[in-house]
C-alpha cells in the first residue's frame, strides 16, 4: 500500500475508531467499514477527502466465513491514487445501506 493511502486509511481509523479498521488479511488493502456506519464514513470520504467518483462496486460471497462483502472503490476527479473501502454482512442478512444518494453512479452497478 501506497504512503497516501496508508495515511488516509489511518486518518479514518482514528475519526472512526468503533466503525473503520484497516483491511489486514494478506493481499489486500483499503479499509473495512462497519455497515451501520457505512453512510457516514463514505460522505466525509467524498465530501472531505474529496473521492468524488465511485467507479466500482462488487458483491462478494465468502462460502467459508458465512459472510458477503461489497467492495467499493473510490477515486478523484482531480486524478490521484484510488481508494478501496470495503462493508462485511453476516449471509442470512445480507443488507448494505445504498450509497446511491452520495454517489448517484452507484446506481449503475446494480
């Protein structure tokens, strides 16, 4: 992981410290959010930080570990390194908030 990203993921875990943790399994990055916390955190990313293009969002089903994920990945307009934020949900309640009022683009990806 980049320095600027390592910064900005740190930068939330301590603003979020109950909702935002870094992403630690190997081979990955970004960060996990806590989904009761997922609006929240994702509109001071786009408001803030200023990742005001969402430009994927993908559906994963972890069969070992009875969960599913929604990995999100961020950019900006103005260009820079992305950003991956990701939301975990037990499999028998498998609900996110949608984030489509913040980035009406992710409409697009249902």
């Amino acid at each position: 992981m980049d320095n600027h990203k390592a910064i900005f993921i740190d930068d939330l875990t301590i603003r979020f410290p109950d909702s935002v943790t870094r992403d630690s399994r190997d081979g990955y990055d970004g960060f996990m959010v806590a989904v009761e916390s997922l609006v929240e955190v994702v509109r001071v990313i786009k408001n803030e930080y200023g990742y005001d293009y969402l430009s994927s969002l993908t559906g994963v089903d972890n069969l070992p570990d009875e969960n599913m994920e929604v990995v999100y990945h961020a950019y900006k307009s103005t260009g820079g390194p992305g950003i991956n934020f990701k939301v975990r949900v037990p499999r028998e309640n498998p609900q996110v908030p949608s984030l489509v009022p913040i980035y009406p683009g992710a409409d697009f990806h249902y």
